[in-house]
C-alpha cells in the first residue's frame, strides 16, 4: 500500500511546493503563465506572506478532501479529479513562496493537523479501493511531483 503512504503525505506535498514535472525551470516565465491563467480565471497569482500561504495550503486540504469524499470508490472519477486539481493556481503560487521562504513548512505543517486529519479519514477507503488503478498512481504521482 505504497500508494496509501503517499495520499496521507498530500499535505506535505503542498508544503513542498506541490513541485509538478509540468514546471517551467525559467520561474519568471513559469509566474508570468502563471499569472496570466490565475488572472484569466479570477483566481490567486500569487502568495504574499506566510499566512497566505497557509490560507492556500489549507484551502488545498480541503479541496483535495472533498474530492475523496465526493468520489469515494469511483477510480476513474477520483483520478480525474485530482488531475484537475493540478491546475489549481495555488499550486504554482506556493511553490514559489515556499521556495523563497522554506521555513513556511513548518507553520503549514502545524496550522494544518487537524485538516490533514480530516484528509486522511476521507482518503483512506478510496486509497484502499484505487491503490493499484494506474489511473490514480498516475494523477497522485502528479500531485506530488514524481
């Protein structure tokens, strides 16, 4: 269950910067696109202090939970929907932050415990019924920027 140990560290993903293979190495160029989707879709460009990080973070544990709820057993479906969380702006952002300001974590890491909590009991039965649905390994693996 390899798989399951990873879905229970999505928090720590976050805190890491959520770091996808899509990222440009060019980080003016990466916030430049970045800016110009978030600017597009009304969302966030960018994170200001380290409460806004951890704002962001916890928004995040709370999308990514009500995707495992909301799909509970449904691979394919759950598979789709955390690959469309990897277009969440707040992923570029934080990745940006967090890099500028690697302390962060730990502030995240203790602001969070009781959502990633919450995440780990909602992930635990499709985590147990996806654990080899390539689908999933393949949008987790996403997620945490293997």
């Amino acid at each position: 269950m390899t798989r399951f140990a990873f879905v229970l560290a999505l928090p720590l993903a976050f805190a890491a910067g959520c770091k996808s293979k899509a990222a440009a190495p060019d980080e003016s160029a990466a916030g430049a696109n970045t800016a110009a989707r978030a600017t597009s879709a009304g969302a966030r460009t960018s994170i200001a202090s380290d409460d806004d990080y951890v704002a962001a973070g916890t928004a995040m544990l709370g999308k990514m939970t009500a995707v495992f709820k909301a799909d509970a057993t449904d691979c394919d479906k759950l598979a789709d929907d955390l690959t469309k969380l990897m277009s969440d702006n707040d992923f570029a952002a934080s990745q940006a932050y967090e890099k500028a300001h690697p302390d962060v974590k730990k502030k995240f890491d203790a602001a969070t415990k009781p959502q990633a909590t919450e995440l780990e009991a909602a992930a635990t039965p499709a985590m147990t019924a996806c654990q080899n649905n390539k689908k999933v390994t393949d949008a987790l693996g996403k997620l945490g920027g293997e």
